[in-house]
C-alpha cells in the first residue's frame, strides 16, 4: 500500500488541508455528542497523542476515509457501535492551540506509521500530535472546540474491509 499524499516518511508533518481522527469511547463524549477534552490527551507515559491521518492513502472523500481508519482499527482494537470519530484539520488544530493559549503554543501534528515485524504496514495511518503532555488539559478542551464532525463507529462497522 504506496498511495501517500506525498511519500511523507516518519516524522514528517502531515500536509495542513489533511485531517485527523482518533477513537474515542462514548464514555468520553457529552450528552449532544461533544467530544470530552481528555479523549485529545496523549497518554501518560507518551510524548504525543495518537491520531490516524484521514488522507494516508490520497483520498479525500472523507466518509471514505474514516471507513478505512475504522477497518485499520478493526484488526488492531476493539471498535464499539458506541465510538466516536472526531474529525480536526491539521492546520486548524495546529492555528488555533497556538492563537489560544498563554504560551503560543506550537503544536506538530507528525507522521508516524505504525510497521509489523515484517516491515510491512500494520497502520499507515497512525500519526502524532506532539507539543503537550497529558497534563495539557487546555489543549485537549481546544482541540474539542475545533472538531469538525464526529462520526459514529456503527455507520462503518457494518461495511466490508
């Protein structure tokens, strides 16, 4: 699988008009389907958080898109009917964290594929927003301010790989 938008190699920031998306458990979604702010926190132990590139593959029909992030997820996680898919593009995240917070912060949202032992792609999607820790929480609550849409997993679990 080569269709990247432009042969991006690990660590290269993804392309601005491109999208994010991560799996987010109802648990962490508000009543009206408001994405909590501590679903967009890397994990304690991480040094960023971990997103999937909509457009890995150069598409851009985003209902498209989230259909292959949900069937790359489908071989490495438990997807639930219940989880959500916000979506956020890069270059918004990326303007607003800065415009928004008391340090400018300045984001990077990276390409970080994941590799099988056979060197072959487990997930070609995986990326990583960098620039805070999961002690952020303001950039995580920023980050739920400029979600775009927030899919339902059931509308794509259905649907062949």
């Amino acid at each position: 699988m080569n269709g990247f938008v432009g042969n991006e190699k690990d660590n290269d920031p993804l392309p601005p008009t491109s999208h994010i998306t991560k799996l987010v458990k109802k648990s962490l979604v508000h009543n009206g389907g408001k994405i909590d702010g501590k679903a967009l926190l890397p994990r304690p132990k991480e040094d960023y958080m971990s997103v999937n590139w909509l457009e890995y593959d150069g598409n851009t029909d985003l209902e498209v898109c989230v259909q292959n992030i949900i069937n790359i997820y489908k071989d490495k996680l438990k997807v639930k009917k219940n989880d959500r898919l916000p979506i956020i593009n890069v270059q918004r995240a990326i303007e607003y964290v800065k415009a928004e917070t008391d340090d400018r912060r300045k984001i990077q949202i990276l390409y970080k594929p994941e590799l099988k032992p056979d060197h072959t792609y487990g997930d070609p999607s995986h990326s990583g927003v960098y620039g805070y820790s999961h002690e952020d929480v303001i950039i995580g609550e920023l980050l739920t301010d400029i979600v775009q849409q927030v899919h339902r997993a059931e509308n794509f679990l259905s649907s062949p790989k």
